[in-house]
C-alpha cells in the first residue's frame, strides 16, 4: 500500500449538526467515550497499511488540527504522516474556500503529483465504518478500473436518502442518480439481486448499490478529470463524465456503514455502540480506533446500577447513580442518585479540581452533573455545568425542533451546547418550536 495516498475531506458547515458543530467542525465532534469522527478513517487506513494521508479542512478546525497534531506522530522510518491542508489563500491556487469535494482536491494536486504515488483514496471525515481499503484495491486492480467506488447494498425504503449506482449488464458503472424518488428512477437504477450474489454478498431484497462517498482513484485519471474541468462535486460532476470516458467499477461492502449528518444520525448511532452485540464493533483486536493518548485515570464508581452503558477513562460516578442505554465520556462526573438514560455524555476537558475549570461566576454549578439530576434521550455536550435536581427530557406533545434556554431540541433529540450551565432545579419545559 506504498504506493496509495489518502485525501479525507474534512467537510462543510456542517450546518445539519448544530449545536454539535458550533465551535468544531464535523470531524472533531467526539464518539464513542473518548474518539473524534476523524479517528475512524484514518484508524481504517492506518489498519489497512495506508500510511500517507491529508487531511482538508476549511471550517472551525481549530479543535481538529489540535487532535490531529497531538495524535498521530508516525516515526521517521515509515514515512508515514497525516498533514493538514487547510483553505488558505496563494499565488498560484487563487484566493476561495474550498467549493466542493472535487474543488478542495483540486486546490491540492501538486501533493499527487509526486513520485511513486500509483493511486488515490478519497475519504470522508464524518462517516462510521471498519473498512480495509487492502481489500477495495485487490478489487480495483483485478477489475483494471479506471475508479472504484465502494457501495452500500440497501433496499427500496432506503433510497431517497443516497445517491443510488446504476451498473451496466457487465457489472461496470454506467450513471448514478442522487436520492432517486419516482418508480421510473428506482427502476432505472434497480440491481439485480443475483448479481450481487454472485458477489459473495447475500442481496436479502437489497436491490440498490449506494454510494459511500468513499472512491479510489488512478492516479493519471484523478489528475486528468481535475485538471480538464472546473468541477466541483465528485457525485454531481466528476463521476458522470469519468463513467463516459472510462472503467468505473464497484467495490460492494456489507458491513456497519453510518453518515454522521444529522442530529438524530449521531445520536442514534452513539446509543447503538451500548447494545449487545452492536453493529460497529469498538472491541475489535484486528482493526483498533486509535486516538490521542490521554493518560488519563480508571473510571471510580462509588456505588451505580449500569445497564447497556459504556463509561471511558477518568469518570467519577457516586452514590446511587443510575445509567441505562447512555455513554459516558471522559472525565464525566455525575453525583449522588442522578440518572441518565438514553444519554451521550461527552464528558470534559478538565476536572474541576483543576484551577483553569474554575468558573468566572461564583454560583455556577462545578463541571459535570449535579446529584438527583435526571436527563433522558439527550446529547450533552462537552464542559457542561449542569446543577442538582436539574430534569431534562422532553416533555408531552414536544416539537421536534424546540428551544427552552440554552437547551435545544432538533431533529427530535434533546442538545445541551458545550459549556451550557443550568441551576439547580432547572427544568426542561413549555419549549418554544423554532427552526435551524
């Protein structure tokens, strides 16, 4: 895998996902206890042997850079590397932002351009998967494509929510149409199920390939279709002329395979990692997540009933605690006879004991939740002070996107923003419908 580079575009506004990215972009927003999105793709490429990765970033990257700087240091022997390449101004690739996927790959060509580089993987920052890329390029090499793109066998119901591959009657791609929704459309996209059979994956009445924005590349033709156009959408643009002029193949995956896009997306994603047998498997010897090392001390449980929960490094949970269906993060400390159910708790950056989580106002609450709290079917940002006695769930004939406070509710899904701070006895009631 020497001779593949990775590009992982690290998203828009990710306007879909406010609060969570208010002061992050989509890629920093923290999973599973103790990860960041970007993790995923590149723990994928770093387990599948890729070692050269850029990272293109353009909004609220703060945060991310920060991760990324403290997290992957690859020694010298091994050339390998994640660099940042952020939106910036210069003589040659002109003044813009990034103006799509195709665009910001664009912008960067010359680190393609490089010896000893044969092909290119085009990554998203905000997807949750386990994929070995070895794997797509064992089948993009024996099907001498041209690109591969990977897909996501899904049914009908499903179709509306992805850009659906429409395959020749030789297996090669022949079109892709983005959220198909008319019969005429599903028809003319539709795949055989014995097809994809054939490829050693049972179709059970799946019969569209979705794109997963996930693509390898020749190098020559990425370069090529770059270079000749002003293109700035791989699915919108680049893939329909390069499916006219060349070999564009499918590398199907039927695997755990989620887009990070929404609120409802992230939540129900997170409370799925609690489940018994859960679908993304973060326990797996074979292809670990790795993330900035924290060193940070086990988790001290006084006394809890813990259900289906997941509780990272460096917690202090009390007396009487209650946690059910919730992921608690790092450094979370919940006191005396709270609850939490159906809860991702982010965690913080810092225990109050340090002097810098000393708040400015006096009767704020300290960092973390306050005893005889109970919060259900919430996110919970980063750094929150959250009081005693404070109720947060949603009440009878709740919109679905609401405010009350600082709390926000979208897409169904109650948000406390990072850094909120709710009294003592604060409760979530009467919020007012608003849209985002």
């Amino acid at each position: 895998m020497n001779n593949v580079v990775c590009f992982i575009l690290g998203g828009g506004k990710g306007s879909r996902l406010q609060p969570l990215t208010s002061e992050r972009s989509k890629p920093a927003v923290p999973i599973g206890g103790k990860y960041r999105l970007i993790d995923i793709p590149i723990s994928n490429c770093i387990n599948s042997g890729i070692r050269r990765m850029y990272l293109l970033t353009q909004f609220n990257s703060v945060s991310l850079h920060r991760h990324i700087r403290e997290t992957y240091n690859f020694d010298s022997f091994n050339g390998g590397f994640v660099e940042i390449l952020a939106a910036q101004q210069t003589n040659t690739e002109g003044a813009d932002w990034y103006q799509g996927t195709a665009d910001a790959v664009r912008k960067q060509l010359r680190y393609l351009q490089q010896p000893g580089i044969d092909y290119v993987l085009i990554l998203s920052g905000d997807q949750l998967y386990h994929m070995d890329f070895k794997q797509m390029l064992k089948v993009h090499q024996s099907k001498n494509a041209a690109v591969t793109m990977a897909a996501l066998p899904v049914e009908k119901e499903s179709t509306s929510q992805f850009g659906i591959i429409r395959l020749d009657d030789n297996g090669r791609v022949a079109g892709f149409l983005e959220k198909p929704k008319s019969e005429s459309d599903l028809a003319m996209v539709k795949t055989s199920p014995e097809w994809i059979d054939e490829q050693g994956i049972e179709s059970h009445g799946r019969e569209y390939l979705a794109s997963m924005g996930i693509y390898l590349f020749n190098r020559d033709t990425l370069v090529e279709s770059l270079e000749k156009t002003d293109y700035e959408d791989f699915g919108k643009e680049v893939f329909p002329a390069v499916v006219r002029a060349k070999n564009v193949q499918t590398y199907l995956f039927d695997g755990y395979w989620e887009d990070i896009g929404t609120i409802k997306a992230f939540y129900e994603s997170q409370i799925l990692l609690t489940t018994p047998n859960a679908p993304f498997e973060m326990h797996n010897a074979d292809s670990p997540i790795f993330t900035h090392p924290r060193f940070l001390p086990p988790t001290q449980i006084e006394s809890a009933q813990t259900s289906h929960s997941i509780v990272a490094e460096g917690c202090i949970i009390e007396k009487g605690v209650k946690i059910d269906r919730s992921l608690i993060g790092l450094r979370s400390c919940l006191g005396e006879n709270c609850v939490l159910d159906g809860v991702v708790l982010m965690g913080a950056d810092l225990y109050s004991s340090d002097h810098r989580a000393v708040s400015t106002n006096s009767s704020d609450p300290p960092l973390g939740i306050g005893a005889g709290t109970q919060i259900a079917g919430a996110i919970v940002d980063k750094n929150c002070r959250i009081g005693k006695n404070v109720i947060i769930r949603k009440p009878e004939n709740c919109p679905e996107d609401a405010r009350c406070g600082p709390v926000i509710i979208r897409d169904g899904v109650i948000v406390v923003p990072r850094g909120t701070v709710l009294p003592d006895g604060w409760e979530l009631k009467n919020p007012e419908p608003c849209k985002f």
